[in-house]
C-alpha cells in the first residue's frame, strides 16, 4: 500500500506460488466445465430418456434431491462472499433465503385455489384461523412476477438497512456475527406467530402448480432443477467476475487489513455494505428455488442452525474460492441424508466432529487439500536437504596392506 491510495499489481511477479495458482485456475475451469455438462445435460437426459430397467437412469427423486442440494450451494456461495472475500463471517444468511422462499411459498399458495383440504378460495391455515376472506397483503402475490420483486425487495431492503446500521457503527468480528445470528432468531420467533398470517410453525406446503404446471410433474420438476443448475453456474460466474474487479481487490484488502483500507481513503463500510447486500439476494435467489422443488417452507429454515450448517460447508469446501464451498454444500448434505438414514440419532455429532477436523487438519477446506499437502511434502522435503548438509561427510576406512601393494 502507498499513503492514500492501494497499489494492486495486474501482473503478478512470476514464481512457484504464481504458477501454482494458475494451475488451480485452469483446473477448476476445466473442473466447471465438465460439471456443468453433467449436471445440465446428463443427469436431465438420464432422467428423461432413460427406461426405469436400466441402470444408467437417474430416478425423479434424485433429479428432486440434487436440486435441493444446488438451491444450498447458492446459499453457500453468499456466506463464502461474505466470509471468505470479506471476512465477515455471517450467521443470518438463513434468514434471507427463507425470505426468497416464503414470497415464492405465497405465490404457489395462490394457485392452489379451492383445491385445499377445506375447499375454499384461501389458504387452509386461514380458514383454520377464521378468515373467510383473504387478507389485502396476500392479494398481488397471485402474480409470480410480484412475488420474484418482493423476493428480491424484502431481503435486498432489510440487508441494506441493517448493513448500514451496522457498518456505520463499525461493528466487526465476533460482533457482526453475533448480531447477525440475532436478527435471524428474532425472525423466526416472529414467523413463529400466527398473527402474522404467514402460517406460523407449519408455513407453507401443498403446493399444486406454478405458473399452470403441475408441481408433481416429473417434467416440471426437471425443469426447476435445470433452472436451478443455471442460476447457481451464473452466480458463480457473477461471484467470480466480481471478484476480478476493483472492487474484488479492495473487499480482499479490507479481509487482510481494514485499517490499512481506511487510511488509504477508501469507505470500506460502503464495500461491506454493498457485498452484504448482494450476498443477501444471492441467497434469497436459493430459497426462491429450493421451495417449489421441496415442497414446504416454515420457520425452521431461517433457525440459527441452519445460518451456522451454511458455514460449515464453507469451511469443509475451503473459504474464498467459490467452488469450495459448492462442493462443501453437496457433499456435507449428501453425507447428510446418508447419516439421517443410517444413524438419525448421530448426525449433530458427525457435523460437530466434521468441523472440528476441517477447523484443525484442513484449514484451506477439501480446494486447499493438495496445496497443503504439497507444502508438507516440500517441507518434509528442505528438512531433509539441511540435515544432509549438516553432517559432516563419512570418513574413508584405512587402506589394506592388499590395497596398497595392489597400488604400488
């Protein structure tokens, strides 16, 4: 850094670390490109034109299954732009992908129509609270283009208006994540209520259709899943631009050093504000998506939990690489439902266990893996070199009377 400005090098100074990145870099392009092949072309494919018989056929409940585990690689992306680029480390994010979610739920609650258990034109638990009309706010979410504005106004709104009250105050570290961890639970408590005729503990489900589709449709539910795959391939590809920008270097900047950052000039209250922001859609974006492809949405999803299993897949995929945490996301949740199945009773132990081991023995996640074990080996490597150049060289063994006369 100079006085009042940063100074970013565009080209690195060549070096082994230099090519070891570009290395990553060319890896994990190759690495998104055959994912995004798989999961977009084959597994749909699989799916669809495949006979049940054969064992390449991939069942409706998996195509189901892995959209569900996209919609949280969405939101695992939001927390690694907060924690890993940064360094604030969020535990809220639940909240505004359970925001996402429950303005779509309203919307597929609006289809149902008169289809529910008590057959009339508003929602069941309505009916069961004694409204026999619906309420003025439910009104407009009829149009799924109003509930994706509010999806994105109502998170987008109270990020803003947090983020401000808080990065005002420059409140930072354990600080923010308590806060935020608290705003969240405050949330839920308030979802919790019937008064706010959102459905209090149970929320929303039995959604019928979505824009004249059946939801149960394996051919509509094939297609959230593909719209699912493109928004979370976009989303890392915004995430990624972002992060090649000016703006990408100087979030970094303020990770390593905020007040570096402020000396040099910079608002760096207005650059957490603005990542934070954008985290905050990013997650709605997943709720948007995960609840036609689940089928329910309640309060449970915006517990404190949820916000702090998010930040576990960040740390188990690796913090401030973008696809860390998306491999973070699929693998903890598929180790999930196994354990679920297997051991219902041990799971919390198992994800307790799972960060305390990434959190010793994996600091840079399952991404850094092979960089870390590079460096143990290189380590392993120049301890060997020096104890070599330290001892002294092994003395000759006197010659033979044989020898000698065999040299004369």
């Amino acid at each position: 850094m100079e006085t009042g400005r940063i100074v970013f090098h565009s080209k690195p100074q060549p070096g082994l670390k230099h090519m070891q990145r570009a290395d990553f870099k060319k890896f994990e392009n190759w690495g998104v490109v055959l994912a995004a092949a798989i999961l977009l072309v084959a597994l749909p494919y699989l799916n669809a034109f495949t006979p049940e018989s054969s064992f390449l056929h991939v069942s409706n409940f998996t195509i189901n299954l892995y959209g569900k585990y996209l919609c949280y690689a969405i939101l695992a992306i939001s927390v690694d732009l907060l924690w890993g680029y940064v360094g604030l480390l969020s535990l809220g994010q639940a909240l505004y992908f359970s925001l996402g979610g429950y303005m779509m739920g309203m919307y597929l609650m609006r289809m149902i129509g008169d289809l529910g258990q008590y057959h009339k034109a508003i929602p069941d638990f309505l009916v069961f609270l004694g409204w026999t009309t619906l309420p003025t706010f439910w009104k407009p979410f009829s149009s799924l283009p109003f509930a994706l504005m509010m999806a994105c106004l109502l998170p987008g709104l109270l990020a803003l208006l947090f983020g401000f009250l808080a990065f005002r105050s420059r409140i930072r570290g354990v600080y923010f994540s308590i806060l935020t961890q608290a705003l969240t639970y405050g949330a839920c408590l308030l979802f919790f209520r019937n008064s706010l005729l959102l459905g209090g503990n149970n929320g929303f489900t039995d959604f019928k259709f979505i824009l004249g589709y059946d939801l149960r449709s394996p051919t509509t539910q094939r297609a959230l899943y593909i719209a699912t795959v493109v928004a979370l391939l976009m989303v890392y590809g915004v995430c990624r631009w972002l992060n090649t920008t000016k703006f990408g270097l100087v979030q970094r900047a303020i990770r390593d050093s905020e007040n570096r950052v402020l000396f040099s000039g910079y608002a760096a209250g207005n650059y957490k504000l603005f990542a934070y922001v954008i985290a905050a859609l990013i997650a709605s974006l997943g709720g948007i998506l995960y609840v036609p492809q689940v089928g329910i949405i309640n309060p449970s999803e915006m517990a404190p939990d949820k916000s702090l299993e998010a930040v576990v897949w960040v740390a188990v995929g690796g913090r401030g690489t973008l696809i860390g945490p998306v491999l973070g996301a699929l693998i903890v949740n598929a180790l999930k439902s196994w354990a679920t199945r297997a051991y219902p009773d041990m799971w919390l132990m198992f994800l307790g266990a799972l960060f305390v081991l990434v959190t010793l023995f994996m600091p840079k996640g399952l991404v850094g893996l092979a960089s870390q074990l590079r460096a143990v080996k290189e380590r392993v490597l120049r301890k060997r070199q020096s104890v070599n150049k330290e001892m002294p060289p092994a003395e000759m063994p006197p010659a033979t009377a044989a020898e000698n006369n065999l040299a004369k």
